[in-house]
C-alpha cells in the first residue's frame, strides 16, 4: 500500500514539474500559438469548403495560409510606411496644437476665466503629448523587435497550419481528456463553440467591418492621419458599448469648427452608417447561437488588453466566456442565464 502511494505521489510530482517547465518554455510564444487557434477557428468555415473541393486536408490547409500570409505581407508593405508617417505627423502636431481655442467656441462661459482656460489647456495638452508619446513608443519598439516579431509571426502561422489541418484529431483528444459525461462534453464543446463564434464573428469581424466603413468616409473627405484614425476606429468598433462614433463624431465637429461644413456632414453621415451597419453584419454571424453578456465582453476586452496586449482583446472575452460556460453548466438550471443568453431567433 505505501508503495503504491509512493509510486501515486511520484508520478504526480513528475507530472506537476513536467507541466511547470513546459508552460515556461512555451511561455515566450504562447500569444503566438493563441493566435494561430483564433485564425484556425475564424477560417474554419473556408477550410471546410477547400476540403470538400479538393479531398486534401494539406492543400486546404496550405492555400489558406498563403493566400492569409500574402495578404498580411502586401497589407504590411503598403500600410506600414503610412503608419510610420502619419504617426510622425500626429506627434508633430500634437506638440502644437491649440485645444482651448475650439473649446472656447463651444462653450464660452465656461472658459471665460482665462486663469481656467490654461489650467484645462495644460491638463488636455499633458494627456495628449504623453497619448502620442506612448504611439510613438508603440511604433518604435515594433521597428526594433522586428526579428522577434517575424519569429513570432512564423510560430503563428505554424500553429495555424496544424490548428486546422488537425482540428478534428485535436478535438477528440481534448474530449478523451476531459472528466464529463457525454452528454455534459457535448454540451460544453457546442457552448463553447457558439461562444468563440458570437465573440470572433460577432465582436471581432464586424467591429472590423465597422471601422473600415468609417475609414472609407476618413479617406474620401481626406481627413489629415485617416489612416491611423481607422486603425483607431477599427479597435472603438471591435470593443462593445463604445462604437467608432468615438473618433468619427469629434473629426466632424472639427471640420465644423475649422468652417467645412459639407466634410462634416459626410464625415457624419459615414458614422452613421458605420454604426448602424452593427445592426446588419451582427445578426448574421451570431443568429441562433448564443452570445456573452456586453458587459463580460467590454471587462474581458479591457482587461485582457492590460494583461495580454492587442491579443488580449480576443483572449479576454473567451476566457471570461469559458468560465461563464463551465458556471451554466454547473449550474444545471432551465432558467436563463445572466452572463450567456441565447440571441433572438
């Protein structure tokens, strides 16, 4: 008997130590493997389709990372020198830029004292200089740690290839894993599939969609920096209750202070469009699956950006989504739930 227990608490050491070291040693590309499952996931559906087409999961496979990597690499070449560029010039203008003037029109008898007027001018100009200096920083660092990041766009892309290629073999090993029942594992793995699809589908790609609508309306009223406002756009879109009114709206009060009123209007009008166009895509990836509660998805976004970075915006919500998911399950009980709710047929 204490032989047996002996054998039990080794064992278990083994396997505590083992899994301690191999968490550290993934550690560095972990984001990078994340990555890879969230694009393997996101491009399932496509994948499924190639494979029906040409019975060769590796073909399938390939085609779809190269076509995904040709278009990140063209996006790069394109777009980076216009984000290094527009950065340069938004820190520049920054540096002398006149907030209270604006804000003096809008509203005069607040800023009549001129001692206040300064006072306010200081605080939105330290904010402002240290939002910039922090981009410029975020720039930098991305121009320094390049060979890094090419590494870790490799293991993305690695994992992303496996991911999908082997995602029904990786399937069914998790489910030979896992302590449940059948009938509690096939409901975990639908819930946490409809989960992952109203998250990536529906708050990720149409957030996406939105912030490109609003980018259009930025380049064809040649708004300065229309690039890097997209780019903002495109993150106030993906994270729920904020929209991307965030950045069209003040770009059209702007224009309408600066006495282009037709700017503005269109400016408007495409945020308008942009955040109505929610109502649209969002129904149509995520009907008849069930959805997080918004504000679980604002707290996992947030909270995932502070701990995990521009990932973290994905990885939040499904963690905070898969908690959710295994509490319901728990919980066992035929009234809704709080934190999942189905989403109207």
């Amino acid at each position: 008997m204490d032989e047996l227990y002996f054998r039990k608490v080794t064992t278990l050491v083994i396997l505590a130590v083992l899994l301690i070291l191999s968490f550290f040693l993934v550690k560095p590309i972990l984001l990078a493997m994340i990555g890879g499952l969230i694009f393997a996931f996101i491009f399932s559906p496509v994948y499924n389709f190639l494979f029906k087409l040409t019975k060769s999961k590796n073909f399938s496979a390939i085609l779809i990372c190269f076509v995904l990597l040709s278009a990140i690499i063209v996006s790069l070449w394109f777009f980076s020198p216009m984000l290094i560029d527009e950065s340069i010039k938004l820190y520049r203008s920054s540096q002398e830029m006149d907030i209270v003037t604006p804000l003096k029109k809008i509203f005069p008898s607040l800023f009549a004292s001129q001692e206040f007027s300064q006072e306010v001018g200081s605080v939105i100009q330290s904010f402002v200089t240290k939002l910039t200096n922090s981009l410029m920083n975020y720039v930098s660092n991305i121009i320094l740690d390049f060979p890094t990041i090419l590494m870790q766009i490799f293991v993305v892309f690695f994992s992303f290839f496996y991911f999908l290629r082997d995602k029904d073999s990786l399937t069914d090993y998790i489910k030979s894993c896992l302590p449940f029942s059948k009938e509690v594992e096939k409901k975990l793995f639908q819930s946490t599939s409809d989960i992952t699809f109203s998250v990536l589908y529906g708050q990720l790609i149409t957030g996406i969609i939105q912030g490109t609508i609003l980018g259009i309306g930025l380049f064809v009223f040649k708004v300065p920096n229309a690039f890097l406002l997209s780019l903002v756009g495109v993150i106030a879109g993906i994270l729920p209750l904020v929209g991307p009114s965030i950045v069209g709206v003040p770009v059209a009060i702007s224009f309408f202070l600066a006495g282009s009123p037709v700017s503005a209007i269109g400016i408007l009008l495409f945020t308008v469009i942009s955040s109505f166009s929610e109502q649209f895509f969002r129904p149509i990836f995520v009907s008849k699956r069930t959805k997080l509660h918004p504000a679980l998805v604002l707290i996992g976004m947030i909270g995932g950006f502070f701990f995990l970075g521009i990932l973290g915006l994905v990885v939040g919500p499904l963690i905070l989504a898969y908690l959710a998911i295994i509490i319901e399950i728990y919980r066992n009980k035929n009234l809704p739930g709080v934190l999942i709710q189905e989403t109207k047929r």
